[in-house]
C-alpha cells in the first residue's frame, strides 16, 4: 500500500532541492554584488582597508541575528568578484555549488583552468565540501592534466543525494536557520559518539563545539570536536579519522594545534593538545599532539590528566563496530 504514496515522497525532495538551490543561488547573488561593491569602491580610493571591518561592525551591532558577515568573509566576497569577473562563461557554475565549494575553488586553485575543472566536478559529481578538499589535496587536476584524460573521464555519474550538496553553513546562517547535519553520514555518528564518551570521562572535560570552524588566510578548517579541560587549563582538539593512520594526520592537527593558539586560545591559558583517533578495519590508532614549548614536567602532567590512549582505542574499536556493524 506505501508504494501509492512514493511519487508524493519523491515530489517533496524535488520541492524541496529546488527551495535550497534557489536560496544558495541567491547567497552567491548576494555575495558576488556584495564583493563587487566593496571592490569598485576601493579601486576608486572610496574607501580603506578598514572600512571592510567597520562594515562588519555595524552589520553585526544593527543586525545581530544575521551571520556570514564578517570582515574576513567580506574580504572573501572582494576576492570571489575579482577572480570571476573576467570570466562570465562561469556565472552559471558558481551559483550551482555552495559557498564553502566556492572558497576551498578560488582560494586553493591557482589558474583559471584548474578551477573550471573543479567547478565542474563539484557540479556533477555533488561533491560534499570534504570530498572536494580531499580531491584538491590529491591534486586531482594536475593528475588528470599530466595523465592526458580527457576532463569528463574525471566527472563521473553522480549517485549522492542532491539536497545534501547545498546543506551549507553558509546558507544556513544566512536564513538564520540551525545548520543541518546529515545523520545517516558515518562521520558525523562517530564524532557525536565519541564526544558523548569523552564528557562521560570526567568533569574537566567541558564541550565547546563540534565541527568547530578554524580561518586559516582565504580557507576555512573544521575541527572534529573542540572541548576546554579545567585541570590543564587548555584547549583539547580531537580528529577523527576513519581510515588508517598517516603521519600526515598528525601534520593537519599539528597545523590546527597552531591555527587555535593563534586565534582561539586566551593569554592565561596554556597551549592546546590534540588528540588523534584513527581507525580503518585492522587497528585503532590514538596518538597526542603536544606544544613542542612544552617543559618535560608539563608534558608529564598532561599524559597523567589526559584519556589514557589504551582506553580511546578500545571506544573506537566499539563505535565503529556500532556504527558499521563490522566484529
């Protein structure tokens, strides 16, 4: 009997991409005028550099409930205008993919070239903003380029759900609507598990975000979970990966470690620790990332305050049993 109702279903989640495709055009919309705004002004001598952050300012002093707005984004807009503007054949593909798609392309890629081929990859393939970075990472342009392929044996038929492409913060925030997340995404199960497990630890541990967003330049990072420990008097970041350990793993949370200290932590507080959880079908891999200014003594303190590795390893081991069913 539920087979007469799917084609209602299946209008609703039509209905409904549209509605999110509709308000991520106009987000870019947005954001393109915003930049080119800001951008002929400063060409004219109009304005400063500080204006942008006066700007910002006032936004958020007469309009607190509107979010996206920063001067670091709005520099951001500026530089998105000003990459395009000379190339209007990629007006339709901008407006196609989120803004967090948009930033890792202008802000990582180095010619116009390579980043139409990402603009198209994002497009076609629906890349979520994790699977876009990891392919700009492998330098999956230069492979292709240096390969000889032709662009579209790099663009392959997309099976992922369309409306999950444009769950953007950036989207979110702009209608001021709480930011989504896919529960069904392996990832995300983890993180909230093991963040659920780590409060359950003790009382020094307390929750500060999840996915919490780190501005490093024109890019934006995402750390799995922020948490403060009162004991140490610092910030404690943990990484979950699900696939085997790689040293560079330990370089990205090295690099986070740094981006926190700068930006995040307070002058009274000492340098933050991360934690590093890896775990693919063979083994569990927990490591801790320490400030190399560190003394001896503090890092002894540390470890003794710290969860102990043997223990994360075996909550990993049950999380992914959980979560995917694997013994």
């Amino acid at each position: 009997m539920e087979n007469r109702f799917t084609d209602i279903i299946e209008l609703i989640k039509q209905s409904r991409t549209k509605s999110i495709k509709a308000v991520n055009t106009e987000l870019i919309n947005l954001y393109w005028a915003i930049g080119e705004h800001i951008s002929k002004k400063i060409e004219q001598s109009e304005w400063g550099d500080s204006v942008v952050t006066e700007l910002a300012n006032f936004i958020k002093k007469q309009e607190p409930e509107i979010k996206g707005f920063s001067d670091k984004n709005m520099w951001r807009m500026k530089q998105f205008y000003e990459t395009y503007v000379d190339f209007p054949k990629l007006s339709t593909l901008l407006r196609e993919i989120s803004w967090s798609h948009n930033l890792a392309i202008f802000s990582r890629c180095k010619t116009i070239e390579e980043r139409e081929f990402y603009l198209k990859l994002a497009k076609q393939d629906n890349y979520s903003y994790r699977e876009l970075d990891r392919q700009i990472s492998a330098s999956l342009f230069e492979r292709t380029m240096i390969g000889n392929s032709k662009l579209s044996a790099a663009l392959r038929e997309s099976k992922h759900d369309l409306t999950n492409t444009f769950k953007d913060r950036y989207v979110f925030e702009f209608l001021n609507l709480p930011d989504p997340h896919n529960e069904s995404d392996l990832q995300h199960g983890l993180v909230g598990q093991m963040k659920n497990f780590i409060l359950e630890l003790g009382k020094d541990f307390l929750f500060i975000g999840e996915e919490y967003k780190l501005t490093v330049g024109n890019s934006d990072f995402y750390l799995d979970l922020l948490f403060y420990h009162r004991g140490l008097q610092c910030l404690v970041a943990f990484e979950l990966k699900a696939d085997k350990f790689k040293p560079e793993h330990l370089g990205q949370l090295n690099f986070y470690l740094e981006a926190l200290d700068r930006d995040v932590r307070k002058p009274n507080e000492n340098p933050s620790i991360g934690v590093l959880l890896c775990k693919d079908k063979d083994s569990e891999v927990v490591e801790y990332s320490l400030s190399r200014s560190l003394s001896p003594t503090m890092i002894s303190e540390y470890k003794t305050q710290l969860p102990d590795k043997k223990l994360l390893q075996q909550k990993l081991h049950e999380l992914f049993e959980n979560e995917t069913g694997e013994k």
